[in-house]
C-alpha cells in the first residue's frame, strides 16, 4: 500500500500519537491537532523520505516528510513515521509539525 495513502488512513481515524516536540511547535505556532490532520489529509505527495538512526533504539527507521495546505490555504510541515505496536495497532508517530516557512 502507498504510504501516503497509509498515513492518511491512520489520520482519518485518529491513531496519531504526538511527541512532545510536534506538541511544543504546534502550541508555539497555535496549530491544533485538526488543522495538522486537515494539511496531510490535503496533501498531494510525501515532500521527502528520509532514512534516520533512531536515537533510543539504534534501529533505522523512514521518517516521511509531508508539507500539506489546510482548507484555509494554511502551509504545513509534518515529519513522522508510521510504527506497528503489538503486531497489530499502528500509528502514525507525529515527530514535528509547524507552519512551513518555504512554499
């Protein structure tokens, strides 16, 4: 399955989960949750894939960038990755998001 198409699915249903830096930029941009969703539900394409070492883990993981327009023509930045818990529940981890400063 595309994974955009994937990360769009887990928003629609709301199995986000948000680290406390997306939640620090989001408050310090006054984002909400809706509007983060509204602009990768919106977005046409994943910006870039990017391969990163996860810090705690050591494991390598895909963190997918996506830059999406709320319905409001409001420019987002979200960078997350998709993660499996139990086998089963899957999430898509928000790790940053904020206003985009480049369009």
């Amino acid at each position: 399955m595309d994974a955009l198409v994937r990360i769009k699915r887990l928003v629609v249903a709301r199995d986000v989960l948000f680290t406390e830096k997306a939640e620090s930029e989001m408050a310090s941009e006054s984002l909400t949750p809706e509007l983060v969703f509204e602009s990768i539900v919106n977005a046409p394409s994943i910006f870039k894939t990017l391969r990163s070492r996860n810090p705690r883990t050591g494991q390598v993981e895909k963190l997918y960038v996506i830059k999406g327009l709320t319905f409001d023509a409001l420019d987002i930045y979200t960078k997350g990755k998709i993660v499996t818990r139990k086998g089963v529940d899957v999430f898509y981890v928000l790790i940053s998001s904020k206003r985009s400063t480049d369009v």
